[in-house]
C-alpha cells in the first residue's frame, strides 16, 4: 500500500508545479491558461510543458501568460507573443507548415527510401546456384553424419 502511495504522489509531481500565487480567480481564464501552457515547452527541460517543470523560467512564462490573458489577448495572441519572443523551439507541437513541413515528412520519407533500397538489393542479390564441388560435398556428408 505505501508503494502505490509513493508511485502516484510521484506521478502527480508535475501537477503541483503550477504554484497557487500563480492561479487566476476566474476559472475560464485559468481553465485557457492551462490549456495553452499545456502546449508550451520549457527551455530549460525541453520535454516537459511549462505547466509540468518546476524551472524558474517555467514560473514565469505561466506568470506571464496569465498576464497576457488578463490584459484580454486571445489564445492564438498569446501563442504568438510567446513564440515571437522565444521562437518557434518554445511549441510542444510545431506547426505542419512550411519549412517544418519538411521536418515532419522527413522520418517516414526516410523510411519508405530505405525499405525501397533494401528490397531493390535484395531483389537484385544473385541467387547462388553453384554447385558444392566434390571436396565440400565430402565435408558436408561427413558432418551430418556425426
């Protein structure tokens, strides 16, 4: 019982990273800011949303895009400044268009490239159809049958 304890306590770390000083009163607009931090990377820990890291940075990109929808900027608005101030890298999901396009494509392009090679050499392979000579033929008899 105290490890199922311990294993969902540390499962549910990542939820306890968004501090209470940090929670909006009204709860459509804590609820939008939740859901647009959710998509929002950390520069520190790279694979984490900022909702989830505990980084200094984290803290106050939550802070400052509650401002920003305090200050009444849309979601897309708020998506947009951040993105503009720390690029593209700060999105959990890059956009599928232009230039990341090619980023997307690429992996399962590379996998159809490299199946279509191996199965043009493996179809292009001679098929070794040369008799044993009658030294290996000997040798071979002899092994199977000890």
């Amino acid at each position: 019982m105290k490890h199922l304890i311990l294993i969902l306590l540390l499962l549910a770390g990542p939820a306890f990273a968004v501090q209470p000083s940090e929670i909006l009163s009204d709860p459509v607009l804590e609820s939008r800011a939740r859901d647009i931090s959710a998509g929002l990377r950390c520069p520190v820990c790279q694979n984490e949303s900022i909702d989830e890291s505990n980084a200094p940075i984290s803290h106050e990109l939550r802070v400052l895009l509650r401002e920003r929808l305090v200050a009444g900027d849309t979601d897309q608005q708020v998506v947009d400044f951040l993105v503009a101030r720390f690029g593209e890298f700060i999105l959990l999901q890059p956009d599928r268009r232009g230039a990341n396009l090619i980023l997307w494509a690429a992996a399962p392009l590379m996998l159809l490239i490299a199946l279509g090679v191996g199965w043009f050499t493996i179809r292009r392979r001679p098929a070794t159809t040369e008799p044993l000579t009658e030294t290996e033929q000997a040798e071979l008899d002899r092994i199977l049958d000890a």
